[in-house]
C-alpha cells in the first residue's frame, strides 16, 4: 500500500507574495523572489514538514492580465488546475492592496469548489496592517488568516491550519508489490519510446510533439520472470513554458507518479546540455528518497560516443545525486536498453537491504576515529550509537550528545562512509540524527 503525500496549492493573482510565502513554509529559498510581477513563470515544487506532517506545496505562478488573455480565462486556467491537482487551495490575496475586481473574480469561482480553501492576507508586516484582513471576509471564504511571508507572522497558524485540512496519510491505493519503475524528464527527451523500447511494442503515442503523453500511463510487464509496473509520466515543461490547465495539471502527475514509484528513469536528451529544468526534476527524485537511473537518451545522435567525459559532466551537473547510476542508450534503436531494468533491479536490491545494528556501529565508530568530531564552542558532538531503522528507502537513525551539532558536511562524510562499506549504489539514504533521550 502506497499514499502520495498531500498537495497544497497556493494561487493567487501576480505579486501577492507567493513564492515569498513558500520560501518561508519551506524553510529556505526555493522560488525565485523578486519585487516584479509575474517573476514565477512556472510552477516551483517542495516538500514541507510540519508538527510530523508532511506535504507537497505547489506555487502556481500569478496571474496575468493582458490583451491577449481576459480575467475570466486566466482565472478558469488557474483555478481549474488547482481544483484537479490539489488537495487544499491557499488562496493568496494582498491587504496592501485591498480587494480588487481580480480576487472577486477568483473568489467566486474558488466558493463552488469541492476542496478546503484557505484565505490568506499576505503583507501584513504590522498590527496595523493585519486589521485590514477584515475587508477580505466579502470573499465569502471565511475568516482571512493575516500573514507576513516576508517576517514570518502568522505563518505558524497557517501551517496549523493547511496540517488540519489535509488528508490523513492513510494509505489509500493498494500497489503491487513488484518493483515500480516511473519514466520522468522534460517533454521530447523520448520517455513515451523509451516504454515502448523496454516493453517491445507500442504501449504508448510516440509523436515529435512535446507533451504527447498528459497523464501518468502504468504498464506490468515481466522482466526475466519477475513483474515490474512501468509509469510512464507526462513531461515536465522547461521553466517558463508551461501551458494552461491541461499542461500545469500534467506536472502534478507527474509527481505524483515519482511518488508513487520505487526507482525513477530520470531521462535526459544526449543532444542537449542539461538545462535548469531537469536538475529541478532530479532534485524532486532526490527529494522523494527514490532511486534513480539517469538514462541518456538519443546516444545513438552523439558523434563521439566519451562516456568518461559524460560521466565528469553529469557528476558536475547534479552533485547532489553523486550516487546515481547512468546508461546511455538510443531508444529509437534500442542500443543500450537492455541493461536499463536490470540496472533498476540491482538498485531495488539495494534499496531494501538491511545492515545489522553491530555492522553499522562498527563503521560509524571507524569513521568517528577517522575525522575529528563537530564542536561549538566547549560542546562537541558525541555519537552513541546507530541503527537501521527502515528500508526503501534505507534510513539509518544516529542517537548522539546533541543533534544541533551535526552540521552538514559531517553528514555528508558519515553518509559516504556508510556507503563505501555497504553500497547502496542508486539510492538516496536518509540518515536521521537525534539528540539523546528524543526516543526511538
């Protein structure tokens, strides 16, 4: 059994402030933030942990309003994509700028919606600014939560509210138990082929157009005797060019597929540099703690085939997934297909291998000789002990003096050692550090 974790949008028209707000739900900054209109042009994704609650938050980029579109449109197209794809709605107004025409509009259409709605006044720096939020009870969306994305006020009650209103993370959707493999990446990379490559026959439209495939498309197949489910997903537009309704709605399947899986294709296209947009899609699956294959497709359009100097550009690119496993191969032709599933196969071993307690503590306690502990000040980090707690994705928990000294490169050295003693080709570990007496 599987569960995809809660999807919270925030809309709201342009420059309202929220990729300000989901820098500070997140904790740091993710989106781009500037005094502009329309500076989001696509939508940013990150995950967010509150009281033990977690969730994915979507910023949906403002509207616009311009000869070319009417008010009526771009809040149709907004609003729609919201209501498919999330499972509470922020809606995002400015009490700087009072109530305007734009967030009636939104408002009106928001009220006939089947899903929680939360209505946030956003830049009220001041007590004096916070009571101009009343005005926003015309709305007829209930009581507005005043906030400061910029100073973090009321943002606490915010969070309160959004972990009140999503579902509860019950599993929900019984999942096979074989291995479950997503194909992600941007439009026209060749995932659609690449199903059809591994599956042997057209189990999905190829076409040159970017977008093709709008929704995620699950295939079983068997593989050597052993049945593995294929989620070829829709494509991931380049920052800045995703479309209306249909298209914004198709990312969120997309993610929600990668949840969904165990191990994920990441492809990319031999024919381009990577761009912005894939390191955006590799930092989701890293994220989600899922495994990951990089396929670099079109190799056979490659006129010098150096996988040595491919590999140095790929670890450049995307450092913080050092641990991926990369194939290069030709979906059209099939060239290099065939090592693909056995690849993921080799990583779902790893993903659910357990190391027992004695072994782990053996390796920390070499690593803690090997490398001078952290300190501040007269307090240094003391390791007590650590354990394995979980697999797929293995989770190694570290019981230690005070786990606000663990500061990130020490985490870094200890994950690595981890790894040159057990492997864990492919995946990402979690590594959990808590200060004596928290508990299990």
């Amino acid at each position: 059994m599987t569960a995809s974790k809660p999807i919270v949008a925030i809309v709201g028209r342009q420059n309202v402030g929220k990729s300000t707000l989901l820098n500070k739900m997140v904790g740091r900054r993710l989106a781009i933030v500037e005094d502009l209109p329309g500076t989001t042009r696509d939508r940013v994704i990150a995950s967010v942990s509150w009281r033990d609650v977690e969730f994915t938050v979507v910023d949906t980029g403002g509207l616009e309003f311009d000869a070319r579109s009417s008010v009526a449109r771009g809040v149709q197209e907004q609003i729609e994509t919201a209501i498919d794809g999330a499972d509470v709605i922020i809606f995002l107004v400015d009490v700087r700028s009072g109530v305007i025409a734009a967030d009636m509009e939104m408002a009106d259409r928001l009220r006939r919606v089947k899903k929680p709605v939360l209505l946030a006044a956003n830049k009220a720096d001041n007590e004096k600014l916070e009571v101009g939020a009343v005005d926003f009870y015309q709305l007829g969306l209930g009581e507005p939560v005043a906030i400061s994305a910029y100073h973090g006020r009321g943002t606490a009650e915010l969070l309160d509210r959004i972990i009140a209103l999503v579902p509860a993370p019950a599993p929900t959707t019984a999942e096979p138990e074989f291995m479950k493999i997503a194909i992600a990446g941007r439009p026209n990379v060749g995932k659609s082929m690449l199903l059809n490559a591994l599956v042997g026959e057209e189990r999905a439209i190829v076409d040159d157009a970017p977008g093709t495939t709008r929704d995620a498309i699950d295939t079983v197949v068997d593989f050597d005797g052993q049945s593995v489910l294929l989620i070829d997903t829709a494509g991931i537009r380049k920052r800045g060019r995703i479309g209306g309704g249909v298209e914004r709605y198709s990312v969120i399947r997309a993610l929600r597929a990668i949840d969904r899986a165990d191990i994920v294709l990441l492809v990319l296209d031999a024919m381009e540099m990577i761009t912005a947009q894939d390191t955006h899609i590799a930092g989701y699956i890293q994220q989600a703690a899922k495994g990951v294959v990089v396929v670099v497709n079109k190799w056979d359009l490659v006129e010098e085939e150096n996988t040595d100097e491919w590999d140095q550009y790929l670890r450049s690119q995307l450092k913080f997934m050092a641990y991926a496993t990369v194939v290069y191969a030709s979906a059209k032709h099939g060239e290099g297909v065939d090592r693909i599933i056995p690849t993921a196969r080799q990583i779902y071993q790893q993903r659910g291998k357990r190391i027992g307690t004695a072994e782990v503590n053996n390796i920390v306690q070499q690593a803690v000789a090997a490398h001078i502990l952290p300190r501040k000040g007269n307090k240094r980090l003391k390791i007590l002990y650590a354990t394995q707690a979980e697999v797929n994705p293995p989770t190694f928990v570290f019981f230690v003096s005070d786990a606000k000294l663990v500061h990130f490169s020490y985490h870094r050295y200890l994950e690595s050692r981890l790894r040159q003693a057990f492997g864990f080709t492919g995946t990402p570990l979690r590594l959990v550090f808590k200060t004596r007496g928290e508990g299990p």
